[in-house]
C-alpha cells in the first residue's frame, strides 16, 4: 500500500494560459496539448485497473454516521492490522444487531517511517442508541470533492496503484488533503487477496 509517511506531492491547481499568434512571417511554436480531462490520463493503464475502471474520477464524499475503531499498525503488518481491527468492528455490529449501511472504509489519518494511524470504519443508517465503549467510537466519514481510483488485486500491489496515482496529480498539479480514504467494494475478510477491489479515494483541497 502507500506509505503515508512520503505523502502525495503538494501542489497548486493551475490554469493554463493561450497567447495570440505573432504575425504570419514568424514561425511560431505548436500549442501545447491540453491536459487530459479529470479521470483520464495519458500515462500508461495505471497497474489493478481495467479498461473503463475508475481512475481519477471527480466525485463529491457525502458525510456518513460510522462506526469505527481507531489503531495503528507498523508497515510491515499493515494488512493484517487492519484486517484485526474490522473483525473487533464487526463483532461489535453484530452484538447490537446493526447492519452496515455501506462499504468498509479504512481513513488513514497520520503516518512516519514506522508506520501509520487509521480508522477501520463501517457506515451505519444512524448512530446506536448504545455507543461502543473503549477504542470503538461512533463519528462522521470525510466530505467534500475527491477523486476516486479503482485498483483490483492484493494490498500488496496498491504501492503501484500509490505511484499512478501520485503521478496522476503531479500531471495535473492538484492539492490533496492530509488524508487518504481505502473503501471496500470486495469483502476484506472473506474475499481472496488477489480478488479484491479497492477504491482509493483523495480528498482534494
């Protein structure tokens, strides 16, 4: 996966300019290519991704009432440790008798060379009469404009995806947000590592 510790390049959106011609005796320069539309790229497929798949896709995050467990994991166990704390989620929901209400998101919130802080969390229709106690609380999903790139495969193989994508706001000189969002479109218990399916999402200042 991305190491939030070498996180995305900060960079200002800017817009590009077009001069008038000079005159018809000077040989003038081409124009330059425009920049491919947002959720396009002119680089190559990124790795995970298959035609028509998501990648760089504009989407606004609407805010959700979740269930989460805030952890953290050294780099090297990531997958596991996350995998741990939706289990301890789960099994709170189905104590309460809760049904999720979405998909599972893990929100990476900080990050050094050891490793990382994250919120393994589950959307729900409305908060519990009952609160979770202990390292288990009931908060609010990230809003606001993101953009959402889909990656199929192993944790593993996301330090590829992290690269494209890395590349892709380099291309474009876009501004993400001190966070980064993994939801779930597979079942990150029960699906095999190679099958799943993970949407990226980055928030965008």
């Amino acid at each position: 996966m991305f190491c939030l510790g070498k996180p995305l390049p900060t960079v200002v959106l800017v817009a590009a300019l077009a001069f008038a011609g000079a005159s018809s005796s000077v040989a003038q320069a081409p124009a330059p290519a425009p920049a491919p539309p947002a959720g396009q790229s002119d680089q190559a497929p990124a790795p995970g991704t298959k035609p028509g798949d998501p990648f760089g896709e504009e989407i606004t995050l609407t805010p959700k009432t979740i269930v989460y467990l805030k952890s953290s994991a050294t780099w090297d166990s990531a997958f596991e440790s996350i995998q741990d704390a939706f289990k301890n989620v789960y099994a709170y929901l189905d104590r309460q008798g809760i049904k999720p209400a979405g998909p599972a998101m893990t929100i990476y919130t900080a990050s050094d060379d050891a490793g990382f802080e994250f919120q393994a969390a589950v959307p729900i229709a409305e908060a519990p009469k009952d609160p979770p106690k202990g390292d288990l609380a009931v908060g609010t999903s990230p809003e606001g404009k993101a953009l959402k790139f889909l990656h199929r495969g192993s944790y593993d193989s996301l330090d590829a995806a992290y690269d494209a994508i890395t590349h892709y706001l380099d291309e474009r000189k876009l501004e993400a947000r001190d966070l980064y969002i993994e939801q779930y479109d597979t079942d990150l218990l029960k699906t095999a590592e190679d099958n799943l399916v993970i949407e990226v999402l980055v928030p965008i200042k």
